[in-house]
C-alpha cells in the first residue's frame, strides 16, 4: 500500500528539537501529574496511592468505563456505548477512515487540514475531491461548493472542526446544514473535533447528525498529549460496529495507566476546571499574537477564532523566498532559530502556520520578533 509522507510530522520531526523557539506548535504546555492533582483539586496521596495500586494489565477492551463516561459528557447525546477509546486523536482518524471507506469509494474532504483527512482515503484508493476553505472568504466553508461536490458514490465527508492550521471555527448553522446533507444522502460525515473545547460555542456533528463521527484527543483541549489518548463517538450502530471490527486488528487496548490518568481530568466538575487553564492559555498566547499582527505590516493573517494556530500570509512574499514558503521557513531555523510550517504542508501557498500557546507569552513575544527582523532584513 502506497501513502504520501505526512509532510506536517517529516517537517517537525526534522526541525523541532533544533530550534529556540517553536512557533508552529499547535499544543499548550502539557500538565505535569501533580499540576493535573492540584487544578482539579484532588487529593495527592489519594491519587498516588491509587496509581501505584494499579495492576500492569491490559486494559478494557473498548475503553474503561471511566474514561467512556467522562468523554461521553463531553457531549449532549452521545452514551458510554457510543464511545471506543483509540490511541491518540491520530488514532481515532486513522481507524474511522480505514473502516468507513472502500477502494472505489468517493470522497470529500475540506482542506486546509491534517494530511490524514485526504491522504489515508487515498491509499484506501477512494477518490478524494478536495474542497479548500478560501483565505478571501474567511476561511468559511462554501456550503454550495461542497454540495456540488457529493454524489451518488460519496462515503464520507472528512473535515477538521475548528480547524488546523487556520484555527476557524464552522458556524453551527453550517454545521447543521451538512449534517441535514449527511442523514438525507447517506454519507458518513467525519470529523475531528480535537480543539473543541478551547472555544466555548462550537457544536459537535455527533450531537446533531445521526451519521457523524466525532473524533476527540486528550492531546489539544486537555494538555495531556502525552497519554496518547483519543476517542472516536458516534450514535450510528453499522459505523460503530465496523470501527470495533478494523479496531480488534490494531489496538488490544489503550494503556490502562493513561486511561485512568485521563479520567482524572475527565470526571465530573473537574473538565470544566482543566479547560479554564488551557482557555486561559489559550487567550494569553492568542493576545500576543494579535498584537505583533497588529503592530506587523509586513504580514496578514485572520486571527484564530479557537485554539493557538492561524495560518499568516508575508506581504513580502515572494520577495522573501524564491523557492516557496518551505525555503523561507527552513531559512528561519537556520538564521533566527525560530520553527514555522510551511503553508506546502497543508497544500496552501504563500503561508505559514503559526501557533502561539506551547511556549510562554514572553517566548512567543520574543519569537515573532525574531519573524519580524527576518522579513525586514528581506524587503
């Protein structure tokens, strides 16, 4: 089976640990154990204690039950039984697709995303069209577009909601409307919804479409990337039914030690707690951003409407680079050690994604000053 590189992880991984300052992650500082103890409020040697109790055994089949529980919360009709936890949101995409859609099967998938929504379908051999969220139209998505776009052979509609990199978020409307789409035609409507949760009116397609599927990570609105958690909701039997069939070949379980841990910031009054840290975060790094955007008329860029990513656009370009934005980027790490994806990375042009809520607001300030002597030097 042949599958693009995933340009996105082949650039950070040959950039990431080299640089002074990352500006392109889309994470927030992860928590610490004892920070996750002290901002949910519960008692350290009770949680302690409870760890080193626990028995090096496999997990449950299809999630432990507390971890089903606090992620089905998460939503407003979606069950314990409607839930699988998966190794990571990468995970969760990864076995959706690959059980959901055939070789010969079309789809659509709506890009800027992750490389996974299109390429994956790709190797499957479906046929992908791809329908862009366009920079003069706000990054919103052409409902007509895309409608004109399905047919008679059309699986799955893939989307990421709010997106990476541009950090939009869908308007519910929009969202109802492709639900209605998706229930009437038959289409499964996939999406990955890691960053709902870092805004705070961002309605999920399980909720409203009885052939969605909602893809989640403990990694973005939880901080808790290093579990390596994710879940996969949907209330449709036949697409829960065949995820658990592709599943049973690739993961016996997820850790139980994780699942246990991310329950800790799942169980009940505690969610509300962890997200307020990270939404605080969050609007931390979005300010800096915004004011360097501001104070910067060498670059345009929508600011981020959820999440610590928006994709900006150099003004100079392409008086910056003449080989393309990844020319640019890698001359950054080389000259201002400051790490940016190239817009090539997502199938866009002239851009780079930048992310403001790994590193603190004074790195990040410290960061984009660095992006802006690197442009003027080039003017």
């Amino acid at each position: 089976m042949h599958i693009e590189p995933f340009k996105v992880e082949r650039w950070l991984d040959r950039y990431e640990n080299c640089v002074e300052f990352n500006l392109t992650s889309t994470s927030l500082p992860p928590f610490t154990l004892r920070e996750l103890i002290e901002v949910t409020g519960s008692d350290e040697q009770e949680v302690l204690a409870a760890l080193l109790g626990k028995r090096l055994n496999y997990g449950a089949i299809r999630g432990s039950s507390a971890y089903r529980e606090g992620v089905a919360a998460l939503y407003e009709t979606v069950s314990p039984e409607d839930v699988l936890s998966t190794h990571g949101g990468v995970g969760a995409v990864d076995l959706a697709i690959r059980a959901l859609v055939d070789r010969g099967d079309h789809v659509v998938s709506v890009l800027p995303a992750y490389q996974q929504m299109y390429s994956i379908p790709e190797s499957i051999g479906a046929s992908v069209e791809r329908v862009f969220l366009r920079r003069e139209q706000g990054f919103a998505l052409d409902m007509d577009e895309l409608e004109s776009r399905l047919t008679q052979r059309t699986k799955a509609v893939c989307l990421i909601n709010p997106n990476n990199p541009t950090g939009q978020v869908l308007p519910n409307e929009t969202l109802r409307r492709l639900a209605a789409l998706a229930d009437e035609r038959g289409f499964y409507l996939i999406c990955d919804e890691s960053y709902r949760g870092l805004t705070n009116d961002c309605a999920s397609v399980a909720d409203i479409c009885t052939n969605a599927v909602s893809l989640g990570s403990m990694s973005k609105s939880f901080a808790l990337a290093g579990l390596r958690l994710g879940w996969l909701a949907t209330r449709n039997a036949a697409a829960m039914e065949a995820v658990i069939t592709h599943r049973d070949y690739c993961i016996i379980s997820c850790a139980s030690l994780d699942e246990h841990v991310a329950s800790l910031a799942l169980a009940k009054g505690n969610v509300d707690r962890v997200r307020a840290r990270n939404i605080e975060m969050v609007r931390r790094g979005t300010e800096v951003l915004r004011r360097w955007l501001d104070g910067e008329p060498r670059v345009s860029c929508l600011p981020p409407a959820a999440g610590t990513i928006a994709l900006v656009y150099p003004l100079v370009y392409p008086a910056v680079g003449v080989g393309g934005m990844e020319q640019v980027c890698e001359a950054l790490v080389r000259e201002k050690s400051v790490l940016l994806a190239p817009g090539e990375c997502f199938e866009m042009q002239g851009c780079f994604r930048v992310g403001c809520g790994r590193e603190t607001p004074q790195r990040v300030e410290a960061g984009l000053r660095r992006v802006s002597e690197f442009l003027r030097d080039r003017v």
